[in-house]
C-alpha cells in the first residue's frame, strides 16, 4: 500500500505518513536506527529517525496496523531510504523544500539545519491539497521535535557551487 512519505532501511518501513497526516511508527526499529553507528550511507535516514525519537513524546502516532486501513493513496510517494553511493564532502545529504525554497536539510554530518520561520508556517496549513502532505507532515514532525534535538546554524550556499 502506497503512502505520501516512507522511512526506511533497505526497503523496511520503519515510519510512514499517512494520507491523513498522521504517523505511523515502529518505534523499536527507529531507536536502533536513530542510535546506530554512523555510516555516510545512511546518515540521511538516521537523521529521520534522530527527528522522530526527538518528536516521539510531542505527537499522537496511529498505530501501525491501524494505519493500513486508513485508504489508499494514490499520488506520489516519496522513500528516505540508504542510499548506494558514496556522498562527496560537503554535499546535502537530505532537503525538505517547497517551490525550490530550502526549508530543511540533513547536512554531510547528519546534522539538521532549519528555517525554523518558514518550517513552522508550513506545519500550520490545514487547507494544503495533497500535493502537500509529505511537506506538511515532515514540517509538522519538526515542529514537534523543535526542542528536543540540537540543529547547526543555518548557512547559505550557492547551489551551483557545490556538485553532488
């Protein structure tokens, strides 16, 4: 069954986002994920499951089974899964944006950076189409991590000057 926004780990779910804008989470699988050695590979979904342990208490999860009723979704659907390849140094390894404007991004160190202005607007829209679900709901799963985990200054680059 599809869904708007998918984490996983060599294609296991471990969250997803349901049509609803609700969570689903096998919260076992992202701790050991969020708290796995690091490897370049897989920093981006670490960085994820870093961001739902942090929310885990600020936000009601529907249960995962319960999630699987909850219709189907028939748009695209978007997978933070590891990846293949090696990341050149200096290079996103994630970004959240909307119309080409940066809100979020999972640094080359697994750091997060955050528009935290722009990110917090986002998580407010109730009337968004669902074009708009995964952004929605990862900015709502920000919101609800804002306290709880440690981001790095937000720095401006010029896209064209860093190849990835």
């Amino acid at each position: 069954m599809p869904y708007p926004l998918i984490f996983a780990t060599n294609g296991d779910m471990f969250a997803r986002l349901n049509p609803d804008v609700t969570w689903s989470v096998r919260w076992n699988r992202a701790l050991d994920i969020a708290y796995a050695k690091p490897h370049p590979r897989q920093l981006a979904v670490q960085a994820y499951a870093k961001l739902l342990v942090a929310a885990k208490d600020n936000f009601f999860a529907t249960p995962w089974e319960a999630s699987e009723n909850l219709g189907d979704w028939a748009h695209f659907e978007a997978i933070i899964d590891y990846i293949e390849v090696d990341v050149p140094p200096d290079c996103l390894q994630s970004t959240i944006q909307h119309n080409l404007e940066l809100l979020a991004k999972v640094n080359y160190d697994g750091t997060w950076s955050v528009r935290w202005d722009r990110v917090l607007e986002y998580a407010r829209m109730t009337d968004h189409d669902y074009r708009a679900t995964a952004l929605v709901g990862v900015c709502r799963l920000l919101r609800s991590a804002k306290d709880r985990f440690l981001t790095t200054p937000w720095i401006d680059f010029d896209e064209d000057d860093i190849e990835c």
